[in-house]
C-alpha cells in the first residue's frame, strides 16, 4: 500500500484496532494510521498514552545544514510535508506551549518559522526557506525531535558536476527482467552504472554504486548507502517488462518515477534526456511509492529506459560492440542544463548517436549523454524501427558460456543481421513478468 508516514523506531501511540496483519494506531483524535502489526510492539500495562505540550522550538546551524529541535514529552507520532520552499512539521498527540522561536540571522536559508495548533491535540511548525528544498532527515535525540534540513550544494555554472556526489543503483539482483535470449535485468542494470560512473567522473562527480558485483543488496540498505554518503542525487536504473496478456511492441516507451515533490524535476529531466537520446516512446513520468525514490535526504528518481523483453531493446541492453567503440572514443557530456545558472555545453566526440542515456542530476543538471553506444558494426543491416536510427548497424550477439551465466562480457559484434533477432508478433512468454520496483 501508499506510505504515508515514516516514524522513527522507538515512536509510541495508542492502537485502536486490528485488521489481519495491520494494527490501527490513533495518533491524534482526527488522524489515524495503519502499520504491519509485526513492527509494533505492546507496552506494559498500565503505560499511559502519549501526549503533553510541545515546548519552545531552536533553530542550530551548521556547515551542510540547518536543524530545527523540537522538544517534545515522548517519541510522538509526527508527519513531514514538503512544499517547493517549505517543510511543516506536524506532531500528533501534543498541544502547544511554544512561547517563543528565534530565527531569522541564525540561518539565511530559513526566512520564517510559524506555528500553530489546528487541532486540540495536533502542533503545526512550518519553516519558510530561501531556496529550494533539497533535502532533510529527522531522528529522537533524547526526547528532542531534530528536523535537519539539508543546504542546496554550491554549483560550479561552468563544471555542474564538479565535488557533486552521485548515487547508482543498478537495479533488481538477483533476478529482475528477463530477455528474449535470457540477458537477466541485474547484468545490464550494472553495466550501465559502470560506463556511467566513468563518464561522470570525467565531469567531476564522485559516483557511488549500491552495488558493485552480482550480489544482491536488499532495499533499504540501498538508501541507507546513499544517505550515508551524503549523495547530492540517487538515481536507481531500470529495464522494464509487462505481464502476460499484453503485448510489449505495442505496450513500450521510457518512463521514470519520482516520489518525494523535490524529485519531480529530476524525474523530468531524466525522461526528457532518455526520450531525447534513445528515441523511443514516451511514457512519462509518475509518482511511484518505491523503495529507492522515498528517500527524504536527497533528490532521487528510478528510471526505466528500455523494455528488455524486446528483442532489439535487449541487444542494446547486452551487444559488447558500442562498448568496445567507447573505450576508442572520447566520451563528454553534453546538453548539460545547470538550473538558474544558464546552460553549459562540454564537447561530445562519440562518432554515431548513442542509444542509452547517462542518466543523472536533478533540476540544476540535465545530463543526456550515452551509457552505452552498442551499434558498431557496418552499415547495411534493417535497423530495428523502435530505434532511432544511427550511424551503425545493429549487431547479430553471439553468446558464450553457459545460459545461466550470461554476462556482458560474455557477448560480442559478429556479423550485421540480417533481420531482426526475433520475428513474430509477440516474444515467448516465458520472457514476460510483472514489472517489479526494487
């Protein structure tokens, strides 16, 4: 289901009622909240209900950062909402006994601090900001509720990239999508994160991978990764898939999904650049309730750029061609947009059009330029329509060792096709599943 509140481990209310699994907390008279009755935990009889006065609020600044301290009477249940320039903080069970808040020269990035008490038992505390909001993360410290809120990184307007650090999750190991001739989501997920993290570096970045082998890592360790490293941006990459009963050559297109409001320009961004580079459909961007876009501390997007159960969509995803004329060609980035800053251009030398984008940064960076560039053999050959065409021709991949173990290295250029690598009007279906959202 939607997640609606985050609360800290150790957050106390009153449970109201069951529903199989799912325990009813009342977190204030109006406001109730339904959990995984597994994570919550009884207290001792007798233990009296959360609640009491909300006492005079703090601002402290720091270096990356402004944190608002909240002294509370226990770990009440509390919501965060975010506006373009806005976070309000709302703690359930407690009534106001703030008498004072001091703001304004303690932090340049908080222009106005309010509060009020729009229920008996509700407190509201809203801070304005100068900017943009980038980011924040709230923890108990004793009974305090910290409210950290994260400064906008300075931007270089003529090297965007520069000191940024950049979080890539490849997506869905151990298994994930699967293709035509069984290229598993997880292989190619990682492979574009490497040739992505060299191009980003060449700009400037510090590019971070939640994983770096075929080993999975679970989903929350995953943003935990990204939080820990202080990532200016996460981006979790993606091959897409339908389920049975629909047919993917009619059914495809890039998308990419957001979930916190401060990601909606980077989700945008990163649809514009992929649609732009790989010349497919365009199937948008959303709100989605995933894992790896609900982080709180940064921008994050999950993007899902090419249906891997298509034939030529999965030979773009696996064929080592491009990758062996990238290693002989001097990668840049261009299109790179830097927000209010105006735009800046660096060179791109790579001889035929790419055809998957480097995914990456939120709205003050706009990067399209290719991970892979896959079509290098010689011209002649049908290229595949869902393509846009290039300077190539699309390759025939020939595998080596096992089918269980296929890997990219494992698959190399022959000769141009022929035809396309798979001719009927739907694949197998043994290729087709659900999407999945790790």
């Amino acid at each position: 289901g939607t997640y609606n509140w985050f609360f800290p481990t150790g957050t106390t209310a009153v449970l109201s009622g069951r529903w199989n699994d799912q325990a009813r907390l009342q977190l204030s008279r109006g406001a109730v909240a339904w959990v995984s009755a597994a994570d919550a935990v009884p207290l001792a009889a007798g233990t009296p209900p959360p609640g009491g006065a909300v006492g005079s609020v703090r601002l402290q600044a720091g270096p990356t950062s402004v944190t608002l301290r909240v002294p509370l009477p226990g770990k009440l249940p509390f919501l965060v909402t975010e506006q373009e320039r806005s976070l309000a903080l709302r703690i359930y069970g407690a009534a106001s006994n703030i008498n004072w808040m001091q703001y304004g020269r303690t932090d340049p990035l908080v222009t106005r601090m309010t509060y009020a008490q729009p229920a008996a038992d509700e407190v509201t505390i809203t801070l304005e900001l100068s900017r943009r909001v980038w980011g924040y993360r709230t923890r108990f410290e004793g009974r305090d509720l910290l409210v950290e809120v994260r400064r906008p990184p300075p931007i270089d307007a003529r090297h965007p990239l520069r000191g940024r650090t950049i979080v890539l999750d490849p997506g869905h190991p151990p298994l994930g999508a699967k293709g035509p001739t069984g290229l598993w989501e997880p292989v190619a997920t990682l492979a574009v994160a490497h040739k992505a993290k060299q191009l980003l570096e060449r700009a400037g970045a510090t590019v971070l991978l939640t994983r770096t082998g075929p080993a999975p890592v679970d989903l929350f360790p995953r943003t935990h990764f990204a939080e820990l490293h202080d990532a200016d941006v996460l981006v979790s990459i993606h091959a897409n898939a339908l389920p049975d009963g629909m047919n993917p050559f009619v059914n495809n297109g890039t998308s990419v999904y957001y979930f916190q409001p401060r990601s909606a320009a980077l989700a945008r961004e990163l649809d514009r650049a992929l649609v732009a580079e790989l010349g497919v459909r365009d199937l948008g961007m959303g709100r989605g309730d995933y894992a790896l876009v609900r982080p709180t501390w940064m921008p994050s997007a999950l993007t899902e750029a090419l249906f891997i159960i298509i034939p030529e969509q999965e030979a773009l995803l696996a064929s080592d061609c491009g990758m062996s004329r990238m290693r002989n060609a001097e990668f840049g980035m261009r299109n790179v947009r830097v927000g209010v800053l105006g735009r800046t251009t660096l060179p791109c030398n790579c001889a035929f059009r790419n055809p998957h984008s480097a995914f990456f940064f939120h709205s003050a960076f706009r990067i399209s330029h290719s991970a892979f560039s896959f079509w290098s053999c010689s011209p002649g050959a049908p290229f595949p329509k869902s393509i846009r065409p290039g300077a190539g021709a699309p390759c025939t991949p020939r595998i080596s060792g096992s089918t269980s173990d296929r890997s990219i290295a494992s698959w190399r250029c022959s000769k141009p096709a022929r035809r396309s690598a798979h001719t009927g009007s739907s694949p197998p279906s043994s290729t087709r599943r659900a999407r999945s959202w790790t």
